[in-house]
C-alpha cells in the first residue's frame, strides 16, 4: 500500500476502508501490515484532528463527535461523570459542563479543551 498524507475527504473515505480491512485481518507486530495499520491510524487522527480543529462546534457537538467515533453510548457518558441525569442534562442542552467535568472529560476522553470551553447554546423551550 502506497501510503500518503491525507489531503481531502476521497483520501480519508479510502483510508478508513483500508484501516477496517487491517483491522479485520488482525495483523501480527511487527509485520508490515502492523506498521500499515499504525500509520493509517496516525494519518487518520491527525487529518481528524486538522479538521475539527478547523470547524467550530459546541462542547456538545465535539462530546457526541467523539461518542460516536469511539462507539460510546450515553451510558458511558454517565460513567464518566458518575451521573445519568447529568450526562442526559448536558447532552440535551439543559445544562452547562462544570470546570470538574470539562477537565475530566479533556483528561479520560482526551478531547481538546477549545472544543470544550465554548459556551454551549440553550434549547429553545416551545
């Protein structure tokens, strides 16, 4: 495989089918599909990376962004902060995150703090 920096979102499209198939294959350390595996998976976070930093989300947006990425669900959004309502507040607009939990989550999910220090806007009540 002929691997290069990733420059537009046809590139990442066909390096996250690449990296699925890697995944699936298991490879064995110190192979080169192991070393292939690694690399697709530094090139990937690092476009991911450059494109989030890019565009500007809510501390909710880039919570769920990451939820999704890392197949978590809003029960392990509770884990972390230790409360189901609080997880379920903040997802739903409802509640602002704490300084404890803006560092907590920066700490364990390592989501940069610029995505998690914005102010988040309130949900309309109809």
């Amino acid at each position: 495989m002929d691997i290069k920096i990733i420059r537009n979102e046809k590139q990442y499209d066909y390096y996250m089918e690449e990296l699925e198939k890697l995944v699936s294959e298991n490879p064995q350390k110190n192979t080169k599909k192991f070393d292939d595996l690694e690399i697709l998976i530094l090139l990937i976070e690092r476009y991911e990376n450059e494109k989030c930093s890019i565009i500007s989300t809510s501390p909710i947006e880039a919570i769920k962004f990451h939820m999704d990425q890392h197949e978590l669900n809003q029960n392990d959004f509770s884990i972390l902060l230790g409360s189901k309502s609080r997880a379920s507040e903040i997802l739903n607009h409802k509640r602002d995150l704490s300084l404890k939990q803006i560092q907590k989550i920066n700490a364990i999910w390592n989501i940069p703090l610029e995505f998690l220090i914005q102010e988040i806007p309130q949900k309309q009540v109809a």
